[in-house]
C-alpha cells in the first residue's frame, strides 16, 4: 500500500511573478489569507500538503495494471502575471518546510 507523508508547506514564484496570484489544490481554488498567504516569492499554506510515495513493487503493480493508486496526493497549480502575461506553474514543487 502507498503511504501519503507532509511534503511541506511552501511553494516558490518564479522570479518576476506578480500579483494576481491565484492558487488551486486539486483542483479547488483556495482563498489568499484563509487557505494560504504570499511572502515575497513564497506561498505559504494554512495546512500540510500530501505527497504519496511509492514503492517499486506498487510502481511495478500500477504498470502491470492489476491496481491504481489510492493514496493522499496533492497538486498546486499557481496562475499568476509575468511580464504582462498570465502564467500557469502546474504541479509546483512543494518545498519541506
């Protein structure tokens, strides 16, 4: 079975990214000073994101397809204005915090 761990709570703007900021969890947008705050380049989350880890044999099983994955496993998608341009970061890498 696939085990979710707290991945941590930041995510990083690239450099030059300006406000709107606006910030999806699976999908759902969230709400800028109840679900998460921005310092600087810095996304700050109200609540530990999920990351699943897999081991090789689940790998192995998913690719074989005798199961699916079940696990806790979150996804931030950030759209935000760089240089006069909405720009979208899909699956942003979240830091340890």
């Amino acid at each position: 079975m696939a085990d979710s761990v707290e991945a941590g709570r930041r995510v990083r703007l690239p450099a030059g990214a300006e406000r709107p900021v606006q910030v999806y969890v699976n999908g759902a947008e969230l709400r800028e000073g109840e679900d998460y705050t921005v310092r600087g380049r810095e996304i700050l989350f109200a609540r530990p994101l999920m990351k699943e880890q897999l081991g090789r044999g689940r790998w192995l099983a998913m690719w074989l397809g005798l199961f699916g994955s079940y696990g806790e496993h979150d996804t931030v998608d950030v759209h935000f204005r760089l240089r006069g341009e909405t720009r979208v970061m899909t699956d942003a890498e979240v830091l340890p915090d």
